[in-house]
C-alpha cells in the first residue's frame, strides 16, 4: 500500500517542479523582453499617456512629453504649464512649470505580470494561451490607465500643493495607496 503512495507524492513533486521551473523561466523571459524593449514600449504609450494626461489634468498645458535616455535607464520626462493661479506666499500668481520623471520600467512591470499569468499558468495548451492574452491586453491598458499617469498628475499636484499649501488632491491620494502594496496588487488584480 505504500509504494503507490510514494509513487503518487513523487509524481506531484516532480510535477510542483517542473511549474515552478517554467514559471521562472516565463518570468526570466518576459523580464528580458521588458529590458530588451524599454524604449519601444516608451515611444508606444508616450501618446496614450498625453492623451490621457489631457483628459485627468485639463488644468497642465503639456510643454514636453518624452521618453528620456541619457541616464542609465529611460525615463518618462513630463514638462506642464499650470494654467490655473494660485497663492504663493500670500499673492496671486501663475504657479508656473513644473517637471517630473517617472522610470519607463514602473509601466513595465504591469506588463510583465499581466503576461506572465497567461503565459505560466499550468494546464493550458498553446492555443488557450493566446485566448488568455487576447484578454491581457485590454486589461493591461486598464491597469496602465490606473498608474503611471496618475503618478505624473500626483508629481505635478504635489508641487503644487507645497508652494501653495493646498491640500491632497485625488492623484496624491491614488499615487499614496499604489505606492504602499497597491501597484502591486493592481498588477495582481
């Protein structure tokens, strides 16, 4: 009675094996393909985020929107003009530009996780995989509308809530729940 019990635990741990194994490799994968195509992936969502940017922060005219590679890894580098006026040090004025750079790989990672469940998940053909990721893309560009573009607004409304000693907007309180386990789990989501 104990050898087939043996044999039936020896199979599940060789099982558990071999989807942990592929699972790390589709991970690998898709983590070199994500660091192959930074670039191409910057250029590619640049103008769904100005038009989103648009759409969530009328009052930022847009100055320069740009995937920026001079340092060692690129960076989206968003430049506004707030068209609002505000109080600065007791006086209206215009608040002026501001600039904020957000690494091109926090997109990514979405990317990456939202491929990666369809592509690891065990039991399924090949043919159910690309069912799979038909269904990823729309939500990747849910989650991607969720995240990095709220974090450029939150950039920009958190400087101006310091020089005008203005209080938490809605992007600042967004960018605060994904920065504390939330992009992860929206990832995960």
């Amino acid at each position: 009675m104990q050898q087939p019990l043996l044999v039936a635990r020896s199979l599940l741990a060789g099982s558990l094996l071999r989807t942990g194994l592929w699972i790390v490799t589709v991970y690998a994968a898709l983590t070199l393909a994500a660091l192959i195509g930074t670039n191409a992936y910057g250029e590619l969502v640049l103008p769904f985020y100005g038009w989103e940017l648009g759409c969530i922060a009328p009052n930022y005219q847009i100055e320069k929107l740009e995937v920026d590679r001079s340092g060692m890894q690129p960076w989206f580098t968003v430049r506004v003009e707030d068209r609002e006026l505000g109080f600065i040090d007791g006086r209206l004025r215009p608040v002026g530009g501001m600039e904020c750079s957000i690494l091109v790989m926090h997109g990514l990672q979405h990317v990456v996780l939202l491929l990666l469940v369809p592509l690891a998940w065990p039991g399924l053909n090949w043919k159910r995989r690309l069912m799979a990721i038909a269904v990823a893309v729309p939500l990747l560009f849910m989650v991607e509308f969720a995240d990095i573009p709220w974090a450029i607004v939150r950039s920009f409304d958190n400087e101006k809530a310091y020089l005008t000693h203005g209080a938490s907007s809605l992007a600042m309180t967004w960018m605060e729940i994904l920065n504390t386990g939330g992009r992860l789990a929206l990832g995960l989501a």
